[in-house]
C-alpha cells in the first residue's frame, strides 16, 4: 500500500511537470509592434509583467508547501508502518522467549522425573540449551532484515522522497527560490516552470528604442519663462514670415544634405521638407536654384526638421534604425524671420546655410542643444529636454530657433555653425558678426493622449526630445530678401 502511494504521487509529480513544459513550450514570440513601442503602454505592460512574476512565485510557493505537506504526511505514515512492524516483532521476540522458557521447564520436569543417569540428564540439559540458541535476535531474523528492507529509516524516507518530488534550488536563489539575476522562478523539476520568452521581451527590445516616461513632463508644471531677449531702442521689432504650407506633398527623407552631402540616409531618421521640391542628399547650390517651390513670392529656400511619429500606431515596425510609428503631419506650420533686440538686420546671403540645435544632443551633452517644446495656450512654459502633455485640447508646439550672427563672408563652416552663431544673453550679436533675420520655425501637432509620441533620431539617441532640430538653406531671390529686411527694420510684420 505504501509503495503504491510513493508511486502515485511521483506519477503525479511528472505529469505536471510534463504539464507545464508542454505549456511553455507553445508559448510564442510575437513580432516587435508599434503599439509595443508606446512609452504609456511600455510602463503599464512592465507593471503588469512584476504582477504576473508576483503571482507566478505565490503559486510556486504554494505548490512548494502542497509537497513538502505531502511528503510530511507519507513520512508520517511510513513511521507509523515501521512503529507497528517494530511492535510486531517486539511480540514475536516475546512469544519466542514464552516458548523457550516452557520448553526448558519441560525439560527440567523429565531430567527430574526420568532421573535414570547421567547420560540422559547431560542430553536433557543439552536439548534445554538448543532450544535457547534457537530464538534468533530480532536485528538478524530474515523476516525481520526482509521487513527493514521493505520499509527504511523515515528519515532515509525523507530524504529520498526530498530527492525525487521535491525541486531542487539553483546556487545563489533567494529563500522564495528565485534567482537574484532576473526574478524568475529558477526551480529545477518544478511543477510550474519558467515560461519561454514571450511578447514582453519584445516589448522590452522596443521599450530601448525610447522615449522613456520620464521623458515627458506635464505642461502645467514647466516654470514659465521669458524666450526672447526684450528689444531696446535700437533694435529690430519688424517680422516677416514666408507661407510655405506644411508639407501636403509628401517631401520626406532620411538624407541631410548640409551635414551629409552626397549620401543617402545620412541622417537615419525621416524630415519633413517645406519650401523646395528638389531637397535631398545630393543638393547643391544649383539644382535648389533651378527647383520648384512650395512657398509663396518665389521663396525657393529650403527648410526641414525630423517628423514626429505616433507610437500607438503599427506603421514602420521594420526600420532598421528604431524609428517606429505614423508619421504625425504639422497641423500649422510658422516660418518667421525676426529682428536683433539690439540693433538693426542686414541681408542674408544667398545659399546661406544654417542649423539649429544638435541631432545627437543625448549623447553630446546639451551645449548645442537648442530644443524648444510646449502647448498651445501655454507658450510661455518652455521645456528644453522633455516632451509636453499637454491638456486635451491644446497641441504640442515645436519651436525651433536659429542663430543670427553671421561672419560677414562665408555661407557655411567645417562645423555649419561658426560662420553664424546665436546673440548673447541681452540679445546682442557677438563683437566681429553682423545681425541677420533670425528665423522662428513654430510647428503645431495633434499628438495622442499620454507620453505615446516621439521625434525621429539616431538609433543611439532613444528619441530623447534633447535632439529636436532643425536646418535651412536661404534661397531667396535677392529681392525677396531685400523686402524681408526692410520689413523687420521698420517694424513692419508682413
């Protein structure tokens, strides 16, 4: 009976394990989706993945108690058996001790009684000594050894029951038997398993890819603060701003023909193109000239910055360089020349070519940084190195500033940006450079609720907002150029 119970519950012990590998085994891995690469949704599936490996450790260590009570209660009986057996034979050893006790007495009356000679009393007294000899020690009975055999020590029991049915623990686990590398059940021979890699993993490759939660800030608690330097009396309070539509045709490309000229996808991340039709990694001073235009009054200059993607929708899950979602199209689009705070603009040359901010800023450091985000209605709260949520209602705003304080002789720089540089703190340009038209892009977007859009970046940049920039190439028509200065010197807006 108790071997058969011994080989009931092993039985039963297998068929879960066999059971839980079987489950582990048809778990799948799910393809990488845009959806998985929400920072919203990045946060809740992490929370829920800690609940699952929770709730995953509780069942184990009931499981871990439900056999340590079993192989409690068999080890229980298997003593009592062996108790009972040892009773037995105590019994066995009584009656045997009965008997020899009756037969000498039997003897001693016939030694008496027959008292013929010596011969038949020295063989009386001998067969009284072999009965003696005849009750053999419980330890060396072979029933007894066959017994012990049959039944072992309990704790002998115990401890093989331990080595079969109980999982055994991996060096280094915890006392909840988890392993300290990662928090998943490390039990070997466990009834519940560790399960395969599952779509979480997946979503954690794409949770690296970026932005991450703390990357966004609720607009309402950014300080507000003072963006332009305030115009004295010799400065330029005019404006001109060129009407270029946003970017209805479709003018993308990953290539960046300023900072990488003569290379296709040298930005590794989508821009969005206003202003030329011609724009891309190949571009010269020749072809932009002889291209097309989306701007009025002949601006032919060109401008563009990364997109902005949705991260809820499935779209561009195979990029190679991470940038994942739908491309979110400017709702407004404001290219805005301004003046000098403290004195009066001058002509920009032709081809002039300008950049803003730095693309790799998150890796850089933010010296060149020059991210400016915020929300309609709160134009007055900036935040320089995170994304906006902004209230319902009210879009996310992009501003993107460029400098202003040229050289005075050259169109571009090793670097694309020492010919022209950004005014000091009071908004005067540096001794040596002159003021030009300082253009204002201002990009407005309906993004979805929550921290679940981001910009395009470099992959090593986990679209941090810190990179959001921007570059441009002055294409104006001489004329048109000359009517943009006087506008901003007289203090016209036109």
């Amino acid at each position: 009976m108790t071997r058969s119970r011994r080989m009931a519950a092993a039985m039963s012990a297998l068929a879960v394990v066999a059971g839980g590998l079987v489950s582990a085994a048809v778990i799948g891995v799910g393809p990488a989706r845009a959806d998985h690469c929400d920072p919203a949704q990045a946060s809740q599936e992490q929370q829920g993945q800690q609940r699952n490996n929770r709730n995953r450790n509780q069942n184990q260590d009931q499981n871990q108690q439900d056999q340590d009570q079993q192989g409690q209660d068999q080890n229980q009986q298997q003593q009592d058996q062996n108790q009972n057996q040892d009773q037995n034979g105590q019994n066995q050893q009584d009656q045997n001790n009965n008997q020899q006790n009756g037969q000498q007495q039997n003897n001693q009356q016939q030694g008496q009684q027959q008292n013929q000679n010596g011969d038949q009393q020295q063989n009386a007294d001998q067969q009284g000594q072999g009965g003696g000899r005849a009750v053999l020690d419980p330890a060396q009975d072979p029933d007894a050894q066959n017994t012990d055999a049959q039944n072992p020590d309990p704790q002998q029991t115990a401890e093989t029951f331990g080595r079969r049915n109980r999982p055994t623990r991996n060096p280094g686990q915890g006392n909840n038997g988890n392993s300290g590398n990662n928090g998943n059940n490390g039990n070997n021979g466990s009834a519940s398993p560790s399960p395969s890699p599952t779509a979480s993993e997946d979503h954690n490759e794409c949770a690296d890819l970026g932005p991450f939660v703390e990357d966004f800030v609720d607009i309402r608690q950014v300080a507000p603060r003072q963006l332009d330097a305030r115009i004295g009396r010799g400065g330029s309070r005019g404006s001109f701003v060129s009407a270029c539509g946003t970017n209805r045709n479709g003018h993308n490309n990953p290539d960046n023909f300023i900072v990488a000229p003569g290379v296709s996808n040298g930005a590794h991340h989508l821009h969005d193109y206003v202003g030329n039709l011609s724009t891309d990694g190949f571009s010269t001073d020749e072809s932009l000239a002889a291209a097309g235009t989306t701007c009025r009054l002949g601006d032919k200059s060109t401008y563009f910055w990364p997109v902005l993607r949705d991260r809820k929708v499935d779209v561009n899950t195979e990029d190679a360089d991470g940038n994942v979602g739908q491309v979110l199209r400017a709702r407004s689009v404001t290219l805005q020349f301004r003046g000098n705070a403290t004195s009066q603009v001058v002509a920009m040359p032709r081809f002039l070519r300008l950049i803003t901010g730095d693309a790799k800023a998150a890796t850089n450091g933010a010296g060149n940084a020059r991210a400016a985000w915020s929300c309609t209605g709160f134009q007055n709260r900036i935040s320089p190195d995170k994304y906006p949520l902004c209230p319902r209602g009210s879009q996310v705003v992009r501003i993107l500033d460029f400098p202003s304080c040229w050289d005075g002789q050259n169109t571009d720089s090793a670097n694309h940006r020492t010919h022209v540089v950004f005014p000091g703190q009071g908004g005067a340009c540096p001794q040596g450079t002159k003021a030009v038209p300082a253009l204002r892009m201002t990009l407005t977007y309906s993004v979805p609720q929550g921290p679940s859009f981001a910009v395009d970046a470099f992959p090593e940049q986990k679209h941090n907002p810190i990179t959001d920039h921007a570059d441009f190439a002055n294409v104006m028509p001489d004329r048109l150029m000359q009517f943009v200065v006087s506008c901003i010197n007289r203090g016209r807006r036109c």
